[in-house]
C-alpha cells in the first residue's frame, strides 16, 4: 500500500507540475500567479518524494526551483497586468 500511495502522490505532483506550467504558458496574466503556486506545491512535494527515494541531487534541484517560484511570486505581488 505505501508503494501506491507514493505512486499516487508523484502522479499529483506531476499533475500539479504540468498545470502550473500550462496557466503560466497559456492563461492570461492575472490567473498566472496560480500557476506559480501550483509549481510551489509541487515542488514542495517534489522535494519530499525525492528526499524519500534517496535522490539528494533531485531534492536540491528541487530547492532551487521551490526558491525561484517563490522569488517570482514575491515579484508579481501587487502587478495585475
């Protein structure tokens, strides 16, 4: 069962990840702030199945990307184009 938990959960995640970047890509301006935080929760949940599989590398990467989605969110506050 933790098996197909896991699996269930990174399939959410790449869900998540994957409709964050269509909104971003595709969505007009003012709803691109909710692909940024679908992209947050993703790679929050990207960060702990990496940590999980033993992938220390990924989890960093996975950091870094959680850091520049936050960075951008922090930029957009306030600009609704």
């Amino acid at each position: 069962m933790d098996n197909l938990l896991w699996s269930a959960f990174s399939w959410l995640m790449t869900a998540l990840s994957l409709a964050g970047a269509y909104i971003i890509v595709k969505v007009d301006n003012r709803k691109h702030v909710i692909g940024l935080w679908l992209w947050i929760f993703a790679n929050t949940g990207w960060i702990i199945i990496n940590i999980k599989a033993g992938i220390p590398a990924q989890s960093v990467l996975y950091v870094a990307y959680l850091y520049l989605t936050g960075k951008g969110l922090w930029e957009r506050r306030g600009k609704h184009v």
